[in-house]
C-alpha cells in the first residue's frame, strides 16, 4: 500500500477509534487517551488461579482490587504482578491485563482497534521490547509504537527536548530506575538500572525481618516508604506502629519503628541510583556537561516522592535537582504529548515494529 495511502487510512481510523498512551509499569499501569488525557491508572497486579494463568472474575481481578489481595488469598489464588524489573515476567497474564485495561478505556461498542503508544525501559532487550510489543497487540491494538520511558519521561514534564541543549531526566519507577541525558530529540547517553521502588519495598521487609524478627508483606512495606521513608535527615523524624508476624513466635505482632531505621533500610537502593546518575555523567560530552550547571536534574516517577532524594542528589552530583510536578503521571503525559504530535515526532524517534 502506498505510504500517503497509509497514511490517510491511519488517520481516518484514528477518526473512529480512542488512540491511546500506555505507561506499562512494573508497580502500576496508567493509561491515557488523546484529547482526554489519563483515564486509568491502577496497579499492575492480576488475581489467577493457583498454578494456571485464568483470570478470576475477569476485571474484578485486575487493578486496584487485584492489589488489595496480595498475601490475602485463599489457598486456590494468587494476587500477582506480570510484570519485573520493567519487562514482562508472565506473557499471558500481561496480555490479559492489557486487554483489560484497553477494553475499559476504548469501549466494546467500537469497531476500530486504537492505535498505541507504550512506554517501555531504555535498557530492555530487543526480544524483551518485540514480547511487549506483541502483547499490546494480542490485546487488541491496530499498531503499537513503543518509546523509551526517560524519553516519555522527558517530554511528560516539559523537557526541551527537541533543542541542542541538553536535559537530564532521573524516572525512578517500580521496576527500573531510567537516567538519561536528551539533546535534539535523542539520548545521548544514559543507564537503565533494575533497581527502583519495588526494591526500596523489598529492602524495608528485609529489614524489618532481619533487624526486628518481624514478617511484613508488600502493601505493609509501600505504607512505611510512603509514611516515613526518606533518603536523607528529616528536620522532625517520624514514627509508625508497624504490624505483621514475628519470625520466632510465629504469632502477630506490632512494633513501632522510626525514620532513621527505615533510612539505614533504603541506603543501598538509593545509593545504587546515585552510581548510576554519576555513571550517566561521567560519559556525557563537556559542552552537554556545561549546559547541566543551570538546568541540573530533573526527576519523575514515583520514587521521586521519597523524602529528601532530590536533596541526596543534588549533595551528591553538585548541580540543582528538582521533584516534576505530579512526577507518577509523567511518562503518561509524554505518552500523550507523542499521540498529539504524532506526525512530527514519530519520525524522530524509533518507529513501530511492523509486522
């Protein structure tokens, strides 16, 4: 078919259809339409049956209820997340998941399939980009075009980054942390690190355990990062009565834990994504260099909203660090902005694969 003929059809069945942007995270999913914005956001978890890939309950075991059952099922369930470290874990479980999250967003009564944009870490493999690529289709979208996450990240939070200057940007996700330096539509360079929210989670548990003799589960270990995790000092340290079961009694119990020991907990999770910022640095050319004095760093993502990062950062590297704005949201939003501006940006960044 002819490229201009293509193209006319595309658009005549993006007249019919709800294309839509899809941030698909290891903690959560958010989705978002052009000319709506983010209609959905829940977390990436999906409810099956023990030892099969069967979905319970079609939606009511996707999302936030899924999420509300982690190591609360009976015997015969599981609450799981399809996704780690950024890349899917379980082929049909993440099909299911986005064929869920698609139908709710673009309704059953249409008959045109949307077309997808789909965030997707910079440092995934090509086989691992292809599976979410063909997921996102087996899930019923008309073409799938995936766009690295700091880029989205980027473009999500008002980064120039179409001009010759150069734009740091620091997504610290669930599943991956994405740092990059962006100058004229590309990055230059960056790092794409397996270590992120998910693994501040799993170093609070393993803290816990190891220094309290106290068994918690992921919901508990998100609340403590959220109430009174932080990177750095606090002016007023905070306290939290924490319950779970003791590892000796085998009974349950509460304990009341503070800041200080929930920060001994994280420090080497935020100091693997210090190295890492400092890694991106070190191979960046000296004129993009120079241009990082007065715009200095940028962070998004959820990992973002840990207290005193962007201070740990910024004492860190010695340029000026600042938190975006709604930071969870912003690869969503760059997924929008690409789904706007699809003809002019689409050229400049990695095409669809096709069939």
């Amino acid at each position: 078919m002819p490229a201009a003929m293509a193209l006319g059809l595309d658009s005549l069945l993006g007249f019919f259809s709800h294309d839509i942007g899809i941030d698909l995270g290891t903690a959560n999913t958010l989705v978002c339409v052009r000319g709506k914005g983010i209609v959905l956001s829940e977390p990436s978890v999906v409810a099956v049956k023990k030892g099969t890939n069967e979905v319970l309950l079609d939606g009511d075991a996707v999302g936030n209820r899924a999420k509300a059952m982690l190591g609360k099922t009976p015997g015969n369930y599981e609450a799981i997340r399809p996704m780690k470290d950024g890349v899917i874990a379980d082929f049909e479980i993440t099909e299911a998941m986005l064929k869920y999250f698609i139908r709710r967003v673009h309704k059953r009564t249409r008959m045109i399939s949307p077309q997808v944009v789909i965030a997707v870490p910079s440092g995934i493999t090509a086989v691992e980009r292809r599976a979410v690529v063909g997921a996102a289709r087996r899930a019923g979208a008309r073409g799938v075009f995936p766009i690295d996450e700091p880029m989205a990240a980027a473009m999500g939070v008002g980064l120039p980054v179409a001009e010759p200057v150069a734009s740091m940007i620091v997504d610290i996700g669930g599943g991956t942390t994405e740092v990059a330096v962006i100058s004229m539509g590309g990055i230059v360079t960056g790092e794409s690190i397996r270590v992120a929210g998910n693994e501040f989670d799993e170093a609070i548990i393993q803290h816990m355990k190891r220094n309290f003799n106290l068994l918690i589960g992921e919901n508990t270990a998100e609340k403590i990062k959220i109430q009174i995790g932080s990177a750095g000092p606090l002016e007023q340290e905070l306290t939290m009565d924490v319950r779970g079961r003791d590892t000796v009694a085998n009974l349950p119990r509460h304990t009341s834990i503070s800041s200080e020991e929930i920060r001994k907990a994280l420090k080497e999770p935020v100091q693997a994504i210090v190295d890492a910022i400092k890694m991106t640095l070190e191979r960046t050319p000296p004129e993009l260099s120079g241009d990082l004095v007065a715009s200095g760093i940028t962070m998004a993502g959820g990992g973002a909203m840990l207290r005193g990062i962007d201070k740990v950062l910024s004492a860190e590297t010695g340029l000026p660090v600042r938190v975006a704005e709604d930071p969870l949201t912003a690869v969503a939003r760059g997924t929008l902005i690409y789904l706007e501006h699809f003809d002019q940006i689409r050229p400049k960044l990695e095409r669809s694969e096709e069939e």
